[in-house]
C-alpha cells in the first residue's frame, strides 16, 4: 500500500473541447508563440502575411505612357505571339504579309515599266 500513498490521486476523464478560433485569434495565438521563440509560428506568420499581402512593396500608380513602335518593332512582337500561340497575332501577320507583298508587287511592276 506504500506505492498507492505516493502516486497523485487520476484526473476523471474529460472529452476534448474542439473550438474553433477566428482568423484574428489564430493570428494573436501564433504571434504569442513566435514572441517565445518559436521558429515555425514565425514561418507560418511569414507565410500568411505574403499572403495577404502579395505586393507589400508596391509602387504607387503610374500614368503608362505610349511610345511609338517602329514597323519592325511591331512586326517583331506579333511573330512572338504568334509563336507562342495566338491566333489573332497570326492572322494580322498573315494580312500585314499580304499587303505588303501587294505593295512590294505593285513597286516591282512600276519599276518595270
């Protein structure tokens, strides 16, 4: 009967209480655990702060201005949409061939004549 004086006397048993914390609470709850220490709740607080905020350094708006394209400039990025699968930017380069091998005809014939 020693052994049995020595041991603290059971708790009865309690079922688990699930609750379930608001997004804020869960914050404060992890912001408390990173203060101790803890480097994985620092992790997780990185993780969900890049979340919400995706741009934190972001820059305020600028106007976007135009800037003139040359022909070949133009005709460059439409053959790489075109390459990369778009079909309008095929088929403007198919109109804009077309039209200019008119012209380059009707230059030829001129010149010949």
């Amino acid at each position: 009967m020693g052994d049995e004086e020595k041991k603290p006397p059971k708790k009865p048993y309690e079922t688990p209480i699930a609750t379930q914390l608001t997004r804020e609470q869960a914050k404060l709850k992890l912001m408390g655990r990173a203060m101790m220490g803890s480097e994985e709740a620092k992790e997780l607080l990185d993780i969900l702060f890049a979340q919400e905020n995706p741009h934190p350094e972001k820059r305020p708006y600028e106007k976007p201005t135009a800037t003139r394209l040359t022909r070949e400039q133009a005709r460059m990025r439409l053959m790489g949409q075109a390459m990369i699968g778009s079909r309008a930017a095929k088929e403007l380069l198919e109109i804009l061939f077309k039209e200019e091998n008119q012209v380059n005809d009707d230059m030829e014939g001129k010149k010949s004549a």
